[in-house]
C-alpha cells in the first residue's frame, strides 16, 4: 500500500481545504510531520484511517465529531485519498454525518455519511468500471484488498508508541486482549468455549443417566419391598427380586383357581333356586290376576253399555253441529242487515227495488262530477306556484338590496385591503434584517457566555504553567548537583571496575597501585540517568502547560475582542426582542399571499355585483308580469267550482261522499239476501237432526245428546276394557305353560341361603383374584425395571469413563487440571505469535540499542497459579540478566516500544497475507532519545526504506525538528522532507 494525496476539508481543525501530496513528501521515502499541539498532525492520520475504513483509532471515534466546528456552513465535510493497493490505483473519498443548519427555517437536519471509490486507470476484472458508492461496499473492497481489519491496521500502518508502551508493561490479560485483536484467534476461543460446552453437556447427559439409574433402583425396591442397591451392576440382588416376584405370582395363580372353581357351583346352585322362585312367583300372580278380573265383571259391563251408546250418539251429534252452524248464519246475516241499514239511515224492511234506485241515482251524481275534478287540480297547482312567485319576488328583492349595500362599502374595503398588501410586503423586507441581526447577537451572546469559563481556564493555566516552570527549575538544580557530585566521585567510580592483572581504560597499566578511593554519597550513572530523564519529563511538561496558558490567554483575547464593547445583559434583552419582532414579521410576511388575494378578489368584485344586481331587477319584474297573469286565470276558474263542491270542501271530497252513499246501500241490499239463504239452511239442519235422533235408536234428540261422550272418555273405555282383556288372558295362558304345569304355589325354592353361600363364594374369589392380578402386574413391571436397569448399566459406565476423558481433555484446552503451564489452546496459539513477535523485535532492538537489548518471551506459568505464555522480558546484554520491561529507561522503553511495535507490523502483516505496506507513521516519542541513540534508531528507519517504504514521522517538539533536519541533511543521498502544519 502506497499513498499518493490526501485531501481533507472541513475536517478536524482543518476549515478550508488542505492537500497533501505524499508523493513530494515521500521521495527519499522519509518525512517529518510537524507543527504545535493541535495544529492537527494526528488528524492528517486520522484522515487516511477515516478515508480507509470509515473510522479513526480510539477514543475519538467514539466522539463522532469529525467535522470543523467553525467550517462555514454551505462547506462539506470531506476525506479524499488516492493511493495504490496490489499494483491497482484508486481514490476513495468520505463524508462522515454530522448536524448541518437547514436550508430552509431553524434548526439542524442530518446530513448522511457518504462514500465512493473510483478506479484510477481502469477498473480490475469483476468490478464495475464506474466504481462503488455503497459505503457497506467500498469497506468491503477497502479491507480486502489491504487484508487487514480496521483494528490490525492502526497496529501496523499508524505506529502510536504511547500505546505499545503500555502493551509492553502489560499484565498477560491486557496483552492477551490486543493479541487476540490483530491476530483474530477468536476461532481458538471458540474451540475452547466448545470443549467447555461439550463437557457442559455430556455432564448433564451423565447426570441424567445416573439419576435415571438412581431413579430405576428406587422403583424397583418401592415395587418389590426390597431395600435398593448403592453399587452399579449389582446383578444377584436383582435376581433375587424376580425370583421372588415369580414365587409369589405362582401360588397366587394357584389359589385363585381353587376358590373360583367353588364360586362357580355356588352360582350355579343360585341360579337353579332363583329360577324355581321365579316359577312360583308367576303362578301365584296369574291365580291372583283372574280373581281381581272375576270380581270386578259388574263395573266392565257398564264401561261396555256406555261406549255402545257414544258410538250410536255420534251421527246424532253430527247433525246438531250442522243445525247449530245454520243457526249462527242466521244470527251473523242479520246483524249485517241492522248494521248497514243504521249506516243508510233507513228501515230495514224497506223494499229492495227502492233501495236499488236510491244507490243508483247517487252513482249517477258522482260521474257527472269527476269532470270536474282536473279543474280542481289545475286550482290548486296555480296557487301554489302563486306563492312561490311571491315568495321567490321578495327573496330577489331582498338580494338586491344586499348587493347595493355591499357594492357601495366596496371602495373602502379595497383600501383597507391594499395597506394590508404593503404591510406584508414591508414586513417580508425586514425579516431578513432581523434574521442576520439576531445571529450576530446570538453569536455575541455565546461569546459573552464563554469569557468567564475561558478567563477560569486561563488562571487555572497560569497557574499550572507556573508550577510547572518550578518544577524544571528544580529537576535542572537537581541534575546540575548530582553531575558535579559524580564528576567529583569518577575516580573512584572508575577505580571500582579495575582488576589485577586487567589492563586500565584511561592509561593501559596491568598495574594499579593506588586507585581512587570512593567519596561520602557518592553519585551513580543511574542516578544521573533518573535525574536527566527527570529533568527532561519537566521540561516537556514546561512547555506543554507554558503553550496551553498562552493559548488559554489567545482564547480569551479573541473572545473580548469579538464581544466588543457589548454587555451580556443588553445581548440577551436585544436577543429576545429580536427573535419577537421575527416571529412577529414571519408571520405577517407568510400572509402576503392570501391578502394579495383578498385583494385580487376585492377588485374584481365591482363589475360582478353590478351584473348580479342586473341580473335580479330583470327577474323581480318577470315575476311580477307572471303573478299578474296567474291571478286572473284562478279566478275566473274559481266561479265553477263553487257551485261543483256544493257543501263541500272540494270536489273530490263531494263525489267521495255520494260514492261512499250508493256503496253502503248496496251493501246492505247484498247482507238482506243473505240473510233470506241463512234461515232457508237453518230449517233444513234442524229437520235433518230430528231424523237422526229417531235412526240411531234413540227416544229423542236429547237423549241422543246426552249419550256423547269426549274422546278423552272414550279412549280411557278403551284402554281399560282392553287392558282387562289382556291381563285374563295373559294369566290363562301363563297357567296353561309347560313351563309352570305342576308347579305347586306353596312350594318354598331355598333363594336366599343360595344367595348368601354365591356372595360369599364370589368375594373370595374376586380377593383371590386380585391378589393373582397384583402379582402378575409386580411381575411384568419389575421385569420391565429390571431390563430398564440392566441397559443403564450398561450405558452408564463408558459414559463415566468418556466424560472423564472430555473432561481432562477441556481443563487441558482452557489451562488448567493437567496443564502445567496453565496455558490455554488460545493463549497457547498467541505466545507462539508473540514469540515470533520477538524474534522479529529483537533485531531491530539489537541495533537500535548498539547490541545490548533483546527480547526474551517466556511461556512459564504466573505468579499463585495464573495463566502463563505471554511473558515478555528484556536480555540485558551488559549484565547477562533477564529483567522486567518495566525496569526501562525512559528513552530504552521507547526504542523498546519502537521495535516491538514495527515487529508486531512485520509479523501481522505476514499473518494477514495482505497487501505490501510501503508507507508507515511513527507517531511521536523521540524527544526522549540522546543523539547517539537517535542515529541507530535512524539507521532502522533506514533500513524500513531502504526496499522501497516510506516512513513518516510525528512530532510537535522544535528541538526535535531541528535534530531530525540535521540528521536527514547530513544523509545527502537520503534527504527528507518535512510538512510544516497549523490550522490557525
């Protein structure tokens, strides 16, 4: 992976647009990054991570405040980066989300995240020529092509030693964490989580199986009574049981046939007794039956006489309902004859003939008048369109009247309507002033707000400077005694090394008769190391809290010159005027557009009214010529109808009563000739029913009536002669059967001793037979247990001993039981990734620290049993001693880190199988390095470019600049480059 460009805007602290050309910058393939706290050298990575994948290393991505707070609005938030990945050039450019002013109105809305990648020179195969701008995509393609994750990549590419500084202190969890993150062995934990799981659950399948045999042993000996086994596979105390079982099940088998075999001859002599019970019973009951009939012959005649008698009343009866039907005829035809005649108001007895002419002449009447009836109509038609004519005439002329009075107040209106326009429109040119003027108070208001935080900020600043300038002053004392204290003890601190017979560093004798003596508190190498270190630390915290009070002190000067001469007070009062008076004008300014309307409307509305009122006067006059008109035709009409309607309300109600008149006589001439055919029928039934009295053998007709009897009576007759002629002959033929011949009715059958003997026979053998079934059925079940058990046994010792084994086997996967180093398979996998880690650290270390450090990895178990593997030590080759990394200088922690970091890249970068990485950032940490050191570290660098790479590095500290610029121009054939960065 090559860069080329990078093309930032409104982006971090970078407001306008920035390019950086990698290309220039990169030549000799060595650069510098450079520029004071927060000119944004971090952001410039930022950038090429967030063009990359989307996203920026740690903390910062969690903000998700990616663009520039004082970028003007209309500027968008964007990434641009062009570089080269397997040979193949592409450009990718971002936009990440953030909050934007709307465009229309107040507030904010959303702007969305984009991203597109374009291929430079051609697309390769099976990708679109046009390129990808689904941002799920282009990530996708992105980590593809590097090989790498968004994690592995801030690892390897953008080197941050404040990071592996911390990793190479690092507790075994800590590091184990960021190992697993680059080197993705989560599939090894995932082993791990499989052999626990797999253990998880073939214990509780174990667990099951043995409470399935527990449970097996408890039924068996509730069943057999049989106190349970605790041992497995105890085969002779379930074999006792069965026998037992079977024991049990034959004898009662046995006893239950004895006394079944005795229950059946007792039934048997139970039934013989019952039956000739039974005989004698039904003798004894027909003998009774035919006396009770013999003794009762008196009463069953008499039923017989008199259902004799009801059957001959019955055509007698039948011809009194016919006479008596007459008679009601009779009774209903003259009570219609009174009843029309009291309607016709005559005598009922008057003539038919006249009654005939009466109800003609009245008919005649009514059709002379029906001609009349259309007129009628027509009478009544034309008044009522008379009254609408009026009504309408005087609705017109109350409309008229409205219009005039409207279209005389219509110039007033118009005028009221005009000044409404102007206003609106006036209001619509001051809205915008007011808007800007409120923005420029607002954006004062926040000012005046933020001086008495920023003055705080800057006392706490001052302050903290100030301290910190004591602090250096006094590691500096400090340092300045101790290297005169020890350049007064080097004597004696070169004396403590020499030996006899050893050659002397400063003059060469083998002999050394009178070395230095050591001084009182004499000052070691160490302690001037710790003191200069120290001394440094001060000094870079100088400067640092020395820039952020001056900067704290800009702040504040900027913000006092934008408030001006204004008060917070008189900000916050104009503000809220201000957005008033808006609210105010928006609203009157958004109704320009109905009053021009209004106003519109109101002008045209003249010719209109006049039209309107035309148009009315012409059809009030109408009207009147037509009322004329209908009124004198109504009354002409009026003149004939009076005399037609006579009494009368109309017409149609006079020939209504002459029609209703001739009706009702005609009715009452139809009820008399009904009346004459009812008596006619009424004479003839009452002859007929005297004939029927005298041919039923009767005396007379109420004795004939009184013979009638109900179906009720009748049928109760029937069923009691019928049911006596039944019971004697069921009797007679009961004591005719073979069955009862000789059967004695005082014979005594002995039923209720052969009833008692059956019970008692019955209960004891039913006893017996539950016992036999109980048997059987404790036979069969601990059979069936007994089967059950056998195969649990049989399960459940290799489930033992397989559960054992997996369990053994998952302590050794996750570091414990047999695992002496405690290790575990994912631990395991990443001590050999760190081991390859420090082998490739160890040679960059070597040469950076002129041979004397190495890395040493150390998989030994740690301290009270804790997981081991991930150790990591530092060989030091002076002393021959392995020692902690935490023992480090300041300045030996950072070459330790540098190339524990860059070996860490080589290894990732192997892992991954990835692209080339040809451009690499070390950011910051060299302002702890001498100068001696700072060349071997040089020369690794070199060595990184030397096949092709670039290196950039990191740094604000102007000491550091200016040593690095050295170093690169004493280089002629290696010069660098350097980027100068401020965002001010």
């Amino acid at each position: 992976m090559r860069l080329h460009s990078l093309e930032v805007t409104a982006f971090g602290p970078y407001r306008d647009h920035q390019v950086v050309d990698f290309d220039q910058l990169g030549t000799d393939g060595l650069f510098l990054l450079h520029g004071d706290t927060g000119a944004g050298k971090t952001t410039l990575l930022d950038a090429i991570a967030f063009a990359l994948y989307g996203a920026v290393p740690g903390a910062r991505n969690d903000a998700k405040r990616l663009r520039c707070d004082t970028a003007a609005d209309e500027v968008n938030t964007s990434v641009v980066l062009e570089l080269t990945i397997q040979g193949q050039r592409l450009r990718l450019e971002r936009s990440p989300e953030y909050q934007r002013p709307k465009k229309r109105g107040e507030g904010f809305t959303t702007q969305q995240a984009k991203a597109s990648l374009t291929w430079v020179g051609g697309a390769p195969t099976a990708q679109p020529p046009e390129g990808l701008t689904r941002i799920d995509e282009v990530g996708r393609t992105v980590q593809r092509l590097l090989g790498m994750s968004v994690e592995q990549f801030f690892q390897v590419v953008m080197l941050p030693q404040g990071e592996f500084a911390k990793f190479l202190r690092a507790d075994t969890g800590e590091r184990e964490k960021l190992l697993e993150r680059l080197f993705g062995t989560e599939r090894f934990g995932e082993v791990e989580s499989w052999f626990v799981e797999r253990r998880r659950e073939r214990r509780r399948a174990l667990e099951a199986q043995s409470q399935q045999v527990h449970e097996l042993n408890a039924r068996i000996s509730q069943v057999s009574g049989v106190e349970q086994t605790s041992e497995v596979g105890d085969e002779n105390w379930l074999e006792d049981i069965e026998k037992q079982a079977l024991r049990d099940l034959e004898s009662t088998r046995v006893e239950h046939t004895r006394l079944r075999r005795e229950r059946d001859q007792a039934q048997k002599a139970l039934d013989e007794s019952r039956a000739l019970a039974e005989k004698v019973r039904r003798v004894r009951q027909a003998n009774t039956t035919l006396a009770e009939i013999d003794a009762q012959r008196a009463e069953h005649d008499q039923w017989r006489a008199e259902r004799a008698a009801a059957s001959r009343a019955v055509p007698v009866i039948s011809a009194r309902r016919t006479a008596d039907r007459a008679e009601q005829d009779r009774d209903r035809a003259q009570a219609e004859v009174t009843t029309w005649a009291s309607r016709c108001e005559v005598d009922p007895a008057a003539p038919l003939d006249d009654l005939r002419a009466r109800a003609g002449a009245e008919r005649e009447q009514a059709g002379a008048l029906a001609q009349l009836i259309p007129e009628s109509q027509q009478q009544e038609s034309d008044q009522r369109a008379l009254a609408e004519l009026a009504a309408k005439t005087a609705a017109d002329e109350k409309r008229e009247a409205e219009l005039v009075e409207q279209r005389d107040g219509l110039p007033e209106r118009i005028t009221e309507a005009r000044r409404r326009v102007e206003e609106a429109k006036h209001a619509e040119l001051r809205l915008d002033t007011v808007r800007t003027r409120g923005t420029e108070v607002a954006a004062l208001l926040t000012t005046a707000r933020e001086i008495p935080g920023a003055q705080r900020e800057l006392e706490s600043a001052k302050s903290r400077a100030q301290q910190a300038v004591d602090a250096h002053q006094q590691a500096r004392d400090r340092l300045q005694e101790l290297r005169s204290r020890r350049l007064a003890g080097m004597a004696a601190e070169l004396a403590a090394r020499l030996s006899d017979g050893d050659p002397c560093p400063v003059c060469g004798s083998a002999e050394h008769p009178s070395p230095g003596q050591p001084v009182d508190d004499q000052v070691r190498a160490e302690d001037e190391d710790a003191a200069q270190q120290a001394e440094q630390r001060a000094q870079a915290e100088r400067e640092r809290l020395t820039t952020a009070a001056q900067q704290a002190e800009q702040q504040v000067a900027n913000l006092r010159d934008r408030l001006g001469e204004h008060d917070e007070s008189e900000l916050a009062e104009e503000l809220a005027q201000l957005r008033e008076e808006k609210n105010r004008l928006s609203e009157t300014a958004a109704a320009i557009a109905g009053r021009e309307a209004e106003l519109g409307k109101l002008e045209s509305a003249t010719d209109e009214l006049a039209e309107q009122i035309s148009a009315l006067r012409s059809r009030i006059a109408a009207s009147g010529s037509e009322r004329a008109a209908l009124t004198k035709a109504i009354e002409e009409r009026e003149a004939r109808l009076r005399d037609g309607r006579g009494d009368f309300d109309t017409i149609a109600d006079r020939r209504a009563h002459l029609l209703d008149v001739a009706d009702k006589v005609e009715r009452l001439i139809a009820a008399r000739t009904a009346r004459d055919d009812a008596e006619q029928r009424l004479t003839e039934a009452r002859s007929g029913l005297a004939e029927a009295a005298t041919a039923a053998d009767f005396a007379n007709v109420d004795e004939a009536l009184a013979a009638e009897r109900d179906e009720r009576r009748i049928t109760e007759l029937d069923e009691s002669l019928a049911e006596v002629d039944r019971r004697a002959a069921g009797a007679r033929e009961a004591l005719a059967s073979a069955d009862l011949f000789g059967v004695d009715p005082e014979t005594d059958a002995g039923w209720e001793r052969a009833s008692e003997a059956a019970t008692t026979a019955g209960e004891a053998a039913e006893r017996a037979a539950a016992l036999a079934h109980r048997s059987e059925q404790r036979h069969t079940e601990l059979a069936g247990l007994a089967e059950r058990l056998r195969a649990s046994w049989a399960q459940l010792g290799p489930a033992m001993a397989e559960h054992a084994e997996l369990e053994a086997l998952a302590d050794v996967v996750n570091g414990r039981g047999q695992n002496a180093r405690k290790m575990s398979l994912r631990a395991y996998v990443l001590a050999a990734r760190l081991e390859e880690v420090a082998v490739a650290a160890t040679r960059r270390l070597q040469r950076m620290s002129d041979g004397r450090y190495s890395f040493v990895h150390t998989d030994a178990a740690g301290a009270r049993g804790t997981r081991g593997g991930l150790g990591l030590d530092v060989l030091d080759d002076y002393s021959g001693k392995v020692r902690p990394a935490k023992t480090l200088s300041g300045g030996e922690s950072f070459l330790a880190s540098l190339s524990l970091a860059l070996g860490l890249a080589d290894v990732v970068a192997a892992e991954t199988g990835g692209a080339l990485l040809d451009t690499l950032f070390i950011d910051e940490g060299f302002g702890t390095l001498d100068a001696d050191t700072l060349d071997l570290v040089m020369d690794t660098l070199d060595e990184l470019r030397a096949g092709g790479r670039v290196v950039g590095l990191v740094s604000h500290v102007e000491e550091m600049r200016q040593r690095i610029a050295v170093r690169l121009r004493v280089r002629k054939s290696r010069q660098g480059s350097t980027l100068e960065l401020s965002t001010s």
